[in-house]
C-alpha cells in the first residue's frame, strides 16, 4: 500500500537559494546508508541524488522527497535504490548506467518480497515498481547528459561493475557526488579516478579506518577455504548478492579452480545482469568463466547436492535469511565445516549476532552454532587513507562528507580541516554554499 505521495509534506524549501548550491539530504547525512540528497541552485535546477533505505530491522527510510523531475541512482544496492519507486507517484525519470538499470527489478522485487514476508510497510507497491522500470535512461561513463541548466556524467566509482560518481557543471560550481567508491581495483570493478571540483560530496564510511593490504586478504581466505577442504569440510561463503559474491567467485576460480564450488541466491540472477552489460566488468572473460565454472544451484535437489560441495556460495551475506540459513542449519552439526564472512556485519544482523554471540536465529529458533567463524575484510569501500587521499587529489574548496557515522566523519574532518572547508550536514537541515567568497 501506498502511505503518501512525493512532495505532499515534504519539508524541503518552497523557493531556490539565492545564490550557491544548497544540499538538502533527506537521508544518508550522519548515518551509513539510507541516502537521498537533494541538489539545488539559483536557476530552480533541482535534482536528487540516491532514494535508499536501509535494511535494517525494522528499516529506516528517508525524508520525504519533495517532487524531482529526474533523479540520478548511482548504483543498485538498497540503501541507494531501495524507495525510487515511491518517486513515480510523480514520472521521476531514473537516470544511471546500464547496468544499474537491469539489476533494478532484482534489488526492487526481493525489497518487496522481504517487506512482505517481515511485516514491515513500504511505501510502493508492485504498479509503481513496473512504471520505475520504464522510468529509465540509462547512461554509459563519460556520456554527458543535461539536466535544467546542468549539464552531468557518470564516471567509474570501483565499488561494485556499473556503480557511478556523478561529475556535475552548473553556472557556478563544478560538483563531484562520489557515490560509493574504491579507489582500488577489485576483482570486477576498475577503481574511481578523482576529478578537479569545486565541491566533493564524498562518502566516509570507514573514515577513520584503513583495511588490511587487498591482495593479503584474499591469499587469507584461500588458505581458510583449502584447510576447510583438506580436512572433510564444507565452507560457506555468505555473500552480498551484487557485487562480494561475484568477487568470492573470481578470486577461488584464479587461485584454487580445483575446488567444486556451488553458486546459490539471488547474486545467480545479478551476475547474468552483470554478463549482459560486459563494459562495466573488469575482465569481463574472466567473469564469465568463473561463472561457468562454478555450479549454479537451481532448485532443492540442487541445493541437496550443494552441501557435499567443497565450497557454497549464497545470500544472504548478513546471515539474515536466504539460502544461507537453509545451508547452515544442516552444516552446523558437522565439526570440519566452516562459515567464512566476506562481508560488513551491521549490527543486530544475523552475523553480527553470531559473531559475538556463537548463535544464530534459524526459523524461529535461538540456535547454537558449533562450528569454525571467520572474517575477512573484502570491503569495496575505500579505506580513512584512500579517501583522504582522493579528496586532496580533486582539489575542492569545499568538501561535504555523508554515508558515514559521526566518528568516521570527525576523522576525516580533523585530517583535511585545514585544507578546505569542511561539512558535516544533518539529515533535513538544508547546506548552502556560496561559492563567490572562495573566488
């Protein structure tokens, strides 16, 4: 059911600023995930960047958005893409790359089917799904396009294949919305370059953290999965369905192709998104292959196969439900088998509950699980460094800091204070930046 319709109530300003570029987010400020920002100059050009929620339990959801003419995805992971249904009450048009555009229907409907089967209200319903899909226009990177007096692009952000910065010329400003970004090549998605701007939106997500050397990590989970095997054991990969799990699968097809590895969950139906689009993929070959190479689970008797496998990878990556439960609840009562986490555990997940706890909810039931956990960090998030290291490189005068907790934020506003102006903006209080004084 519907619950209300954009701009109805929505608390964003009546009226353009008068002068500079004013930011309104509507979520995603001060807290990870969640994000939505509204951009907005003199001219009455308004765009809104990201309409996520965060699926936690129960969700959070954004602001009312009030109403957009068009709206830029950056890519299709929930906290971004998650509540753009809810905009068709008014013909936003989604603009992103291709592959954002045909992995959406697969973000759009599990959203929907999870609400539906947790009890948690959404604010579309399956008619304003259908109208989203059709309210594309899919970009490639580099490709400028005009909105208002705007004119706009989409550049590689690492992260996940297809996941775009948003590079953005207006009469006064140049801005750069980062998106989610890797300043490193993974296994799928070439890293972010920066670009010279007069404004950074930049996401801080690990400010204050940096991760362990890349290539290390996954020699680290390598060695666990082949000491798992030699021993009788199965290991099970949970794995975010766009973008970790099809990294699990490059780096165990390039290091140990010997192994007889299962591939469950949604990612099965994300990844042949991803080999229909081949300009996102880094060595998009090698993508292909390790796909093939892997066996895709099917159906139950599949999935009955799948536990004498030597590796299984499937969602849900927080243990939160999908295949992954199924699997678990049989492999925890043998000792030789392990679960290996690849992935960010946010708190009150299943995961994050095991992790601390040994225990995991499974079908109603507290259960204790016996086995051996480990975790790898394999995030697609540049590190407190990269980033620091990224915004001096674009050159900015001014420096916005969103997706990221208040500690992360204080991290990377104490390491560039100094350097340009720094903001820290909350979630409905609107930003204006003038830029004549930094002329």
């Amino acid at each position: 059911m519907v619950l209300y319709t954009p701009g109805r109530t929505s608390t964003y300003p009546n009226t353009p600023p008068r002068e500079g570029i004013r930011l309104h987010f509507l979520g995603g400020a001060r807290e990870v995930g969640n994000v939505g920002c509204v951009i907005e100059d003199k001219t009455g050009t308004r765009l809104l960047i990201d309409y996520g929620l965060a699926p936690t339990k129960p969700p959070r959801y954004p602001s009312e958005a009030p109403f957009v003419e068009h709206a830029i995805i950056t890519h299709a992971h929930i906290d971004h893409i998650g509540m753009a249904p809810w905009l068709m009450a008014h013909e936003t048009r989604l603009h992103g790359t291709d592959l954002t555009a045909a992995v959406s229907e697969i973000m759009w409907s599990d959203t929907y089917k999870v609400s539906d089967i947790e009890g948690y209200p959404l604010a579309w319903d399956k008619r304003d799904l259908e109208t989203a899909l059709d309210s594309w226009i899919p970009h490639r990177f580099d490709e400028w396009f005009e909105i208002g007096e705007w004119r706009c692009r989409l550049l590689p952000a690492g992260h996940i294949p297809g996941a775009a910065m948003v590079e953005i010329e207006t009469p006064e400003a140049r801005i750069l919305w980062s998106g989610d970004i890797d300043t490193r090549d993974s296994p799928n998605a070439i890293a972010a370059s920066p670009i010279d701007c007069d404004l950074l939106c930049l996401e801080g997500t690990y400010g204050g953290r940096d991760h362990p050397n890349r290539g290390e990590e996954e020699k680290r989970l390598v060695s666990k999965v082949l000491e798992v095997v030699s021993r009788g054991g199965t290991a099970l990969v949970p794995a975010f369905a766009s973008g970790r799990g099809q990294d699990i699968l490059r780096i165990l097809h390039r290091e140990a192709p010997h192994l007889d590895v299962h591939y469950d969950g949604m990612g099965t139906r994300v990844t042949r998104e991803w080999l229909g689009c081949p300009d996102f993929i880094r060595d998009y070959e090698e993508m292909k292959a390790a796909f093939r190479w892997s066996r895709r689970v099917t159906g139950k008797s599949d999935r009955k196969k799948a536990l004498g496998a030597d590796v299984i990878v499937t969602t849900s990556g927080m243990l939160d439900g999908g295949p992954a439960i199924w699997y678990l609840n049989r492999l925890r009562h043998n000792s030789t088998n392990s679960i290996l986490l690849t992935g960010y555990q946010a708190e009150d997940s299943g995961g994050r509950k095991l992790l601390e706890t040994g225990t995991l909810n499974i079908y109603g039931n507290q259960t204790n699980i016996p086995l051996e956990i480990d975790k790898f960090n394999l995030s697609n998030h540049a590190d407190h460094s990269s980033l620091c290291r990224f915004a001096r490189d674009c050159k900015p005068s001014n420096l916005v800091i969103f997706h990221s907790d208040s500690s992360a934020a204080n991290a990377i506003t104490e390491e560039l204070a100094k350097e340009m102006q720094v903001h820290n903006p909350s979630n409905n209080d609107p930003l204006t930046i003038d830029f004549s004084q930094f002329e």
